[in-house]
C-alpha cells in the first residue's frame, strides 16, 4: 500500500527564487528540480508561468506553507517508500529465479 504525502504549497519567495535558477543562472529545468528534490513537471510549469507574468500565489486557503525542513522530511519519505518498493520488488524477482533454478536442477 502507497503511502499518501501531503499535498506542498511553496512560498512566493520559493517558486521565484527558483525560476531564477534556470533563467538568471542558467541551469535546465531537470537540473534545477534535481537539486531542489522537486517534481521537473512542477518547475518547468512555474517557469512557463513567470514567464508569461502569471506565477501563481502560494497564499491558498486550507493549504499550509511547506518550510525547507517539511520539504525535506517529505522528499525523504518519497524516496523511502519507492526504495521500499524496489525491495520488495528485487525478493519477489529473486524468490522467482532461485525456484526456477530449483526447478531447472531436477
């Protein structure tokens, strides 16, 4: 069962520092969301928009700001619950080919 990570708001201050970091500095999109552990689909969107003068507000009511440190917990619960997926993918795959081995040496 997936774990469900709640939903992040950014600051207006984050989301503009970091368009900054692909058309001030010059980094692509997929590096710049690498470095931040964001979603590249999330950035290339907040880019599009401050490029055509409508990035959006991150004051929406009912959502709460995420601080670095949030953001961090968050990025690091993601990744736990895929590399737990990756586990129990690899012993399911290795539980299968260590019986088709047995099989094969009857």
């Amino acid at each position: 069962m997936k774990e469900q990570l709640p939903k992040q708001v950014y600051t207006n201050e984050y989301r503009e520092q970091a368009v900054l970091l692909i058309t001030r500095d010059g980094l692509s999109t997929a590096e710049a969301a690498r470095r931040l552990s964001m979603s590249l689909k999330t950035l290339a969107n907040w880019v599009k928009r401050a490029k055509d003068g409508r990035l959006p507000a991150a004051s929406n009511i009912g959502q709460r700001v995420v601080s670095e440190e949030q953001a961090e917990v968050s990025r690091l619960r993601r990744e736990n619950a895929e590399l737990r997926m990756e586990r129990d993918i690899l012993k399911k795959a290795t539980a299968y080919f260590a019986s088709e081995s047995l099989r094969g040496m009857r």
